[in-house]
C-alpha cells in the first residue's frame, strides 16, 4: 500500500479554484457564525449505535450542535443552515448502496446491513473545509478497506467511484440549480485505489454515538481526514471500481 506523503494533499492549484467558486457563490461565510439547531428535532430519528471507542483523546471535539447545524450539503441548499432544515424529513430507510464495476463480487448493502455488516469504530478526525474552518469529529464507522475487500477488485480497477443519492423530490438543490450552487447532480467523487485502501479512509455511519443526521450525510457518507472535506461524499447509494478516473464534480467544476 502507498505511503501518503505531503503530495497527496489536494494540490493549491485546485483549492484556489474551489475557492473562487465558493465566493462567486456568495459562500464565504464565517465559522464563527456557527447557527444553533434543535438537538431533540434533528436527533429524534436517531439510532444509538455500538462502537469501539477511539482511544486517541488528544483533540478537543467540535460541539454536536455545531457540527450538526452548519454543514456544506448542496443538495439541499448552499446556505450552512439549510441542510439542517431541508432535510429534515429525508428518508434514509429504505437504503441500498451498491458496489460494482471492476469487482469479482458486486453485491449490495440495505439500511440495517450498511451498520451491521462490518465491527464500527469510532474515529477523531479533524475535517477542513477550503473555506477556511474545521471541525473535530467523533466520527463512527467502517474502513472502506473492509468493504473493498469484500467486493475483491480486479486487477483492472484503478479507481474506487462514490455517487451521492439523485431525488429532487427530496433533494431540493438537485430541482433547483440556483438552490443548489449550480452543480450538475448527481454528485460523483474518486478516489485512487491506494487512497480507498488507506487505513484512515472511512466510510461513516454515524456521529456522536448516533447515526448520522441527514443534514451530515446520512445514511453513509465518505470521510478522508487527508483531504478538503467536499471530497468526503455524502448519501451513498453507489461505490463503483473503474480502471479510468472519472470526470467528477470538482474536474467539471474548474475547468467552466
């Protein structure tokens, strides 16, 4: 497996251009005017999850109200208070997620296999924005090594490919481009093959001993503490091994 090395940050060129959209977006707003949400409104779907706990203590987590309540998911608004409340009624059960393409075993995932199926740790990552703010999150999950794993690519598969979830009808922002940053839906993530099989790579179930809010990605999202967090796919509904690297969001994004 490769060594991550300082290279394997996403390079200055491109977290300048993200920039520029941010702010042509009118996005670039503080962290500091972190908005407070309704613990028992967004919580009261919440599942109380088993986990090993992370024995690192060193960093001082992010309060829950925080990190619930300002969030980047333009499926459901560019405002950072928006997910919270448009997704509030997301529904995230039924669920499947599917793993295919250059694989010798596809299979599929529903709602209860995505929190039973592999041990769920939790892990303190640091997650950066290229806005310029972070968080320190008790994320709780799996690595995606494990899934990979299962699924035993082949040896033409140089790319692990992540789709978020396409339902305008719950998703206002994929309805609305205006609503949603003008982003061409659905949105499609990658990583490099030895990037998915990093240890610290994880996909997440959940949070705070809970499963994830929908604001934060529920049911399953992706977390590389490595990179900008707009890597970190949301609302997975599909994991697909590929020999070429896609053409995703970001890509389309800088090159208009």
């Amino acid at each position: 497996m490769k060594k991550l090395t300082i290279q394997d940050v996403t390079p200055e060129t491109i977290f300048y251009q993200r920039r520029k959209i941010i702010t042509a977006l009118g996005l670039g707003i503080a962290a500091s005017a972190l908005p407070k949400v309704s613990m028992a409104e967004t919580q009261r779907h919440l599942q109380s999850l088993q986990f090993k706990p992370d024995p690192n203590k060193g960093l001082e987590l992010t309060p829950e109200n925080k990190v619930i309540g300002y969030n980047n998911f333009y499926e459901f608004g560019v405002d950072k208070s928006a997910p919270a409340k448009n997704a509030a009624n997301f529904k995230t059960d039924p669920w499947t997620l599917e793993i295919g393409g250059e694989v010798e075993n596809p299979f599929s995932l529903n709602h209860q296999q995505l929190l039973n199926t592999f041990p769920l740790e939790e892990r303190i990552y640091r997650f950066r924005c290229v806005e310029a703010w972070s968080m320190v999150v008790p994320w709780i999950g799996f690595e995606l090594a494990r899934l990979i794993e299962m699924a035993k690519p082949t040896s033409k598969a140089k790319y692990v490919v992540f789709h978020t979830l396409y339902d305008p009808a719950q998703m206002p922002g994929q309805k609305n481009r205006l609503l949603g940053g003008g982003i061409d839906y659905p949105y499609v993530e990658a990583l490099r093959l030895d990037e998915a099989l990093n240890s610290l790579t994880l996909l997440s179930v959940g949070l705070y001993g809970k499963t994830l809010p929908p604001q934060n990605g529920a049911p399953i999202r992706l977390v590389v503490p490595w990179k900008y967090g707009f890597k970190s796919i949301k609302s997975i509904v599909k994991i697909t091994f590929a020999e070429k690297t896609p053409t995703h969001y970001l890509g389309k994004s800088c090159s208009k």
